[in-house]
C-alpha cells in the first residue's frame, strides 16, 4: 500500500512559519523542539533576507499528523526562543487519495 492511498481526508499537515534575528544558533535551536519531543518535520526552509545590518532569518517547518494542541505547544517554546521576533501557525488539509 502506497503513503497516498494511506492519507485521509483527515489529515493534515502543521505549519510554522518562523520570523527571527539573523543569528547563528537560531535555526538548531528551532528544529531542537521537534527533536526534543521525537518529531522529525516533513520539511524545513530557511533563508535570510535583508541587509547585513538588519538581515532576518525566516523559517518554515511542516510537520505531518500533529494534533492542534501539541502545535500549540510547540508554538508557544517556539515564541520564547530569545532570537525569534514572530512565530505563525496555520494548517493545511491532505486530499484524499483517489
């Protein structure tokens, strides 16, 4: 059996979208709370955008199957990262597979 034709019409897909000051240790310590509670994300992008003098780091993560209060959770650590000046979370829905 094939991962599509085992998605639901109810799964979905946790996202985190990551705005923080451009420093060195911030993106290992971002994935660190997935690690630390044994997820491993389906995807992970990072990249810096502006000046040098005021240069951000935006970090996208998805994760599948994670219920809304562990992606709360984790948002809520994610917003008390020092370095981290804005955190969103949204979901999207997986179509079932034909």
């Amino acid at each position: 059996m094939s991962v599509q034709s085992q998605v639901s019409s109810e799964s979905s897909v946790a996202c985190f979208a990551v705005r923080a000051v451009a420093d060195p240790g911030v993106l290992s310590r971002v994935v660190e709370l997935f690690a630390k509670r044994g997820l491993v994300p389906t995807s992970v992008h990072a990249r810096l955008t502006g000046a040098t003098e005021d240069a951000s780091l935006l970090i996208d993560v998805q994760i599948d199957g994670l219920d809304l209060d562990t992606a709360e959770r984790i948002a809520d650590a994610l917003r008390q990262i020092v370095a981290v000046e804005r955190v969103l979370t949204a979901r999207k829905r997986l179509a079932r597979a034909a």
